[in-house]
C-alpha cells in the first residue's frame, strides 16, 4: 500500500496526523506526506526551514515533501486566508511537480480546517489515478459562521457548494464525531461515510511520562489545566468568569497552557480583572504534555455554545482521557456525552461559569480516591473506545478494500 498524506500541517508541528502516519508506516504502509513549511501557532516559519527552499526529508520511515506557503503571522482575517490559499496553490502546482514520478495507490487528507487543502489531493487523485479518503476534523461552511470567520450569507453558501464538490470526489469521508455524520450525509453520498475518531498521541498512552513537569506551581494548588489552542472556539472568557468567581478559595489556580488567537487578549484581561489566580503558562513541546497533565488536579475543556461544538468532540478530550486524569467539561453535546459516559469527571452547559465554578469546587471537595477514580475511568473508556491501534488495523483493511490490494497477511 502507497499513501500520500495531504495535510497544510504535520511535524515538528504538533498534530495528530503525525501519530497517525508514523502508526500506519509500523504497519508496513508505505507513507509519504506532502504538507508545507512548519509555522503553526507562532504564525513564522520554523528555525531550520525557509519558505522557498525544497525540502524532502524524513521522519523515522515517513518521506516529507514541502512546498511553501505564506506563514500564518499574527492569523488575523487576512493573513489566515492568505496562508490557506498558499499552501492549495503551491500543493497544486509545486506539490504535483515534486510527486510527479512517486506511485501513490490512495490519498489521505486530514481534514482539520480549512477543507480546501483537499482541492490538491482530488488533482492528485486524477493524476495519479488514486482513491481518495478525508478525515473530516471540522464541520465546513458551519466553523466558518460559528467562529464568525465568515459572516456573509452569499459567502456561506459559495463555500457550501465548494465543500458538496470537496466530499463528492472523495471515495471515503471519515467523520470523528457520530453526530458528524448527519451534516456530512447532506454534502456527500450515503454510501462514502464512516466514523473513525480521534485517538491520544502516542505520548498520553504511557503511563510513565518521561519527563519532568516544566510548571512547579502545579504542585502547590488545586490547579484546574486548560490545555491547546486559546481561540475564539475555545471560549475563554468562560474561565475567567469562573476564576473571577473563585478568587477566594486561594488553593484554587487556573493554568492555560497554549497558544493562540486571543492570548495576547487573555493577558490582558487577567491583568485587567486582577486575576492572579489565573496562569499564562505559554506553549509547551507535546512530549513535555504528559508530566503536566499527570500533575493536574483536573484538566479543563470549554467550547463556545453554538450547535457545530455541540456535534465534534474535542481532540483535547481524548488526551485528557488517556492522561487519567478528572476532567472538567464546560461544552455542550458529544464532548460531553464522553465524559459523563466514561464516568471521568465533571460536565455543565458551554460557556456556564457558574456551573463550571460550581463543579470545580465540587471537585476540590471530592475525597482524593474519588478524584483518582475519575481519572482511571476515564483511562479505561480512552482504552475501549478510542486506543490507536485497533482503528490504525482498521483503516489499513479499509484503505485495502479501496484500492483492492488486500494486505498482505491475508
């Protein structure tokens, strides 16, 4: 089996697709990648990278070609939609040059936003004469609205169309939300859909985290840990409400742990409201993860209170599960409907601070034994319902199936 992985992101920035890659590549896949130059979160390109520079290398047996785009600097409105269209023109020129003598049998996009980074791999399927699979990450043209990225109604529906185009040349879509599968049936064939969730990165599914824990405040509160991407999505004024209600109970801190949009914001709202029981921590490498999470005394997901959230759940989650941790859920539907099916923590309606104020104190009252309990049943449903490498078998008999090669064990 050759795979070609299209995806705008892959390492050294910190995406599952990754994992997934490296997973399939064990299996005796072989995979090769075409993605752009690293620039995500910190919207500038990598040391050791430039934008114009070719650049094939290698990640243990998973081949890399490159192409450039414009980073995504400050991902304000324009600079974002600069850096998508970039990385769709050059994957569709430069991408199909650089991979022009490479046998591909199938194609593999990792549909996280934008959707149209698949516009090159449908070229490629032509040329190639491949089957082509997207993993749908994010609902398009629903995230557009929902973020306010995109307002205009005309627009919407240009992209709506785009998006029915998109599904209708794939040959399989793959959801990771069972509630996905009702607004992707409306844009693609009944026949093209299948759910596969999200799982851990590999690093969340040991049990020693191999590294020392980089914040040591954690050790000396209750510290309640937000971790990933600090964007409009991610409803963050919720946790400072919630901190602002909690400022008395002084053994209680907040730690936001990650990079985004509005973190210039968040600092200055902290310093604005006087919340010194909040924490900037910044960004740490995903391997360093692991040692904060097992450190926590709860890790934290919120979502903003708008229908698309109630349906996707959280790549966040799965980690959070993985890590056994308690976990406290401020989203609505899917993502919570996880945690309160694992039994591994505590949930209220998105952006409610004074449910999620309410359940953090709940937590901190908690008897410790209780607390680790929470945390190992969410690690036991991490391991039923979402462990790699049963759905990495899967998608391999899948992929076989599509191409009709059959594995070769078979």
């Amino acid at each position: 089996m050759k795979l070609l992985i299209v995806s705008q992101y892959f390492w050294p920035e910190s995406f599952r697709i990754t994992d997934l890659a490296r997973r399939l590549s064990r299996e005796g896949v072989d995979v090769k990648v075409l993605t752009g130059k690293p620039n995500y979160p910190e919207g500038k390109i990598f040391d050791g990278y430039s934008m114009w520079s070719p650049a094939h290398e290698s990640l243990d047996e998973v081949e890399i070609f490159r192409v450039p785009l414009v980073p995504r600097k400050q991902a304000w409105a324009f600079q974002l939609v600069v850096n998508y269209f970039s990385f769709v023109l050059f994957a569709s020129t430069l991408g199909l040059w650089r991979l022009r003598r490479e046998p591909v049998d199938a194609i593999f996009v990792y549909g996280i936003s934008p959707i149209l980074q698949a516009i090159p791999a449908i070229l490629l399927k032509r040329h190639k004469r491949a089957k082509l699979v997207i993993w749908v990450q994010d609902l398009w043209p629903d995230a557009l609205e929902a973020t306010g990225f995109v307002k205009n109604r005309f627009a919407l529906a240009v992209v709506n169309r785009v998006v029915r185009w998109i599904y209708g040349h794939a040959d399989l879509v793959m959801v990771q939300s069972y509630a996905f599968i009702k607004p992707v049936l409306r844009l693609c064939p009944h026949d093209r859909v299948m759910y596969y969730p999200n799982s851990a990165e590999d690093v969340f599914t040991t049990d020693d985290p191999g590294y020392a824990c980089p914040i040591a405040e954690l050790d000396r509160y209750f510290s309640v840990v937000f971790a990933g991407s600090l964007g409009t999505a991610q409803a963050l004024e919720v946790v400072l409400d919630a901190a602002e209600r909690l400022k008395a109970e002084t053994q209680i801190r907040f730690f936001l742990v990650g990079h985004g949009s509005r973190s210039n914001w968040l600092e200055a709202e902290i310093r604005r409201r006087g919340l010194a029981n909040v924490v900037l921590t910044g960004r740490f490498p995903t391997h360093l993860m692991p040692a904060i999470f097992a450190k926590s005394s709860a890790l934290l997901v919120t979502l903003t209170d708008e229908p698309i959230f109630a349906q996707t759940i959280p790549s966040k989650v799965q980690s959070y599960l993985a890590a056994g941790r308690p976990i406290l859920g401020c989203i609505n539907g899917e993502g919570a409907r996880v945690i309160d099916e694992a039994r591994a923590g505590l949930t209220g309606p998105a952006m409610n601070s004074d449910v999620l104020a309410e359940n953090i104190r709940t937590l901190l009252a908690m008897p410790v034994d209780e607390r680790d309990t929470l945390g190992r049943n969410g690690k036991a449903y991490f391991l039923e319902n979402f462990e790699s490498h049963k759905f990495t078998l899967e998608l391999i008999d899948r992929l076989d199936t599509l191409v009709g090669t059959g594995r070769p064990d078979k």
